[in-house]
C-alpha cells in the first residue's frame, strides 16, 4: 500500500475562498485595478514561438538586480514568494530540526515547514499585535533552522523595526532568518540594504501586490552569494513561466503606474482608518494595504459580516480563525471610487449586523 510521508500528512490544509470572486474583490490583498498598460502591451507583441521554449531567467534576473542595487548571484527569481518559503524549508529544514515562526502571519510558513518534517515552533504577537522580538529570542533553539517574518505582517499589518529583525538574525547564526518582504511598496522601509551584514539573512518581495501581477506568480528571493548557490540547486530551472519574464521588466520601468497605484492605497488606507475611528469599529494601524477590523466578538459575527459585504457585492476576508483575531476581517485597501461604495456598505452593514464598538483584542 502506497503511503505518504508522515510530515505529508501533518501539513494542515489551506483552502483559499477563490471560488466565486465576484463583485468588488478586496479579500486577497491583490492590486484592486490591475497592472501597468505597459505590461498588456508587452504581451500583445508576444510570438508563438515565446510560449515553445523553456523559460530562461538569467537575463531577467540581471535586470532585477540592478533595480534592486543588489549584485545578480544575491538573487533568484521565484514563483511567488510562496516558492522562496518552500525553497528556504527544503534547504535548511529536515526532521529534528525547527520551524520559528510569529503568529497570527501568512500560513504557509508553517504548510511548507510542516511538509519538510520539522517542527513549527510560534511565539505570539503582543495584547495589541505589536511584534514580541523577547518572545521570539526566548524561543530561539539549538534546533532552530529557519525564521519567518513577515514585514509589514499579515493579516495584521504592523511591522518589526530594523534592528529587532537584526537582533533575532544576530542571535540564530545557524538558522535561515527570511524577512517577507511582500507588502513593502506600502510600507517604504526594508532591511535589503543590511544583508551584507548577515550570511543568514534571506528578504523575499513579490510583485503579485502593488505591481498588480498575482496571475503570474513572480517574486524574488535574496540572500548571501554562497548560500543562494546552494539554494539553486533545489529550484527547478524553469520555476518562472515565460509570460512572467517578459513582462516583468515592463512593470518595473513603469515608476509612474506604480508610484501613482501606491500613492492612491496611502491615502485610501488613512480614509479607511478614520472611517473606522470615527464609526467606534476597532481596528488596528496598518503599513500594508489592507487593514484588520473586529466586527463582532465571535467567529459567526465575522462570518455573517462577511456575508451580508458580500450579497452587496463586496468580498472581504474573514480572519476570525487566526491566533488573537475572534470576530476579525480583512479589508483590501483600493483606490478613492473603490473606497467610496465600501464604506458606505459597511456603514449599512454594521447597523443591520450589530457590529461591536470599540471592542479590544480579547
């Protein structure tokens, strides 16, 4: 009889609700109007014979690299950052060896940990989700092999400082320390430039959000010139499909779609929090473009919020089964007309829901 490993069968299940996205879809923290015209030019000159070969991506690397200041043999190109969470889980993870993670985050930190035979170890975020650098040193092992951070963090959007993260790297010299870049354009700050500093420093970025190109499924992975050798030869060489190299470039030379797309969330961002503020709904400061509300004071109030958002066609993700989130959702931040139809189905929303209040986190 045909028997999987037994990791294989520890790793818990993640079923993303794509099923159905219609309407207003501000539930996966994607671009809300989508990419640059200069990336669906690109792809109107694409020839049959584009989609015939093997996907080369040396050529694209080299021109990431220099957008990003980084030399070309720090950085690999990944499919998604989901694809740098694997890679870094099945270079450094094996049975015996531990997983340090800081909950509630993006799950598939612990998916790919689980799936590689280690052990999930989480510290939790403080009473208002601001980061626990002490809980996440006293939780530091011999057997410590990776750490994944998000920063700004998911689905909570706070962020650790520059020198926490480098203190946690400093103190776990045998671990693969990942910073998850991914929400990076709406926050502004990143570690990228200390990473001589450290050879276990690893930042993963994505271009799925503010660059408005999930469907293709391209991010970036960087790390010391030595251990991305090593890296490498656990990637597939044909990991980034064709489509996404050959648009790639284009939506990195369109500052102006990108500059103007973030600018508009900043500013929607701030609207949705005094919104929030002015309504009694308590929610907390986000760096990302999303942000994370309480509606109610159990998993079926957020469920029925999200309900009655979605008959009224707007789609918000519900985060009530994350650690510390009970009667939580998640709100895309779109742009000023976007804006204007959601808050005015909250408004409508919380008064049939009997939304609560200036609830706290517990």
């Amino acid at each position: 009889m045909l028997n999987p490993r037994a990791a294989a069968l520890r790793v818990p299940a993640y079923h993303p609700p794509l099923a159905g996205r219609q309407g207003l879809r501000l539930d996966f923290n994607e671009n809300t109007v989508g990419c640059s015209p200069r990336v669906l030019e690109r792809l109107r000159k694409m020839e049959p014979e584009d989609f015939a070969r093997y996907p080369e991506r040396g050529q694209v690397e080299a021109k990431v690299a220099e957008f990003l200041g980084v030399p070309a043999e720090e950085l690999l190109l990944t499919n998604g950052v989901d694809e740098t969470i694997h890679l870094l889980c099945g270079t450094y993870l094996e049975p015996g060896t531990e997983a340090l993670i800081v909950e509630p985050t993006y799950s598939m930190y612990r998916i790919y940990a689980t799936a590689a035979g280690a052990t999930v170890v989480s510290a939790r975020l403080g009473e208002e989700f601001q980061f626990p650098v002490e809980n996440v040193l006293s939780r530091i092992g011999e057997r410590t092999r990776v750490i994944a951070i998000a920063n700004p963090n998911n689905p909570t959007g706070g962020v650790a400082s520059e020198e926490e993260l480098l203190r946690i790297a400093r103190s776990a010299p045998n671990a693969a320390v990942l910073i998850d870049e991914a929400y990076f354009e709406f926050y502004g700050e990143t570690i990228l430039r200390r990473r001589s500093e450290l050879a276990n420093l690893f930042i993963a970025r994505t271009f799925s959000k503010a660059y408005g190109l999930a469907g293709l499924r391209i991010g970036v992975m960087i790390g010391d010139s030595g251990q991305m050798n090593v890296v490498r030869r656990v990637s597939s060489p044909y990991n980034v499909n064709a489509v996404a190299l050959a648009c790639l470039p284009d939506a990195m030379a369109d500052r102006d779609y990108l500059e103007g797309y973030v600018a508009d969330v900043l500013r929607g961002r701030a609207r949705l929090e005094e919104a929030f503020r002015e309504m009694g709904i308590r929610f907390w400061p986000s760096r990302a473009n999303f942000v994370l509300a309480r509606v109610g004071t159990s998993a079926a109030e957020a469920a029925e919020f999200v309900q009655q958002m979605r008959r009224r066609g707007i789609l918000v993700r519900d985060r009530s089964s994350d650690a510390g989130c009970t009667g939580c959702v998640r709100i895309t931040v779109g742009l000023s007309e976007q804006m204007d139809r959601l808050l005015g189905v909250v408004q409508e929303v919380c008064g049939k829901v009997g939304i609560v209040r200036g609830a706290s986190r517990r």
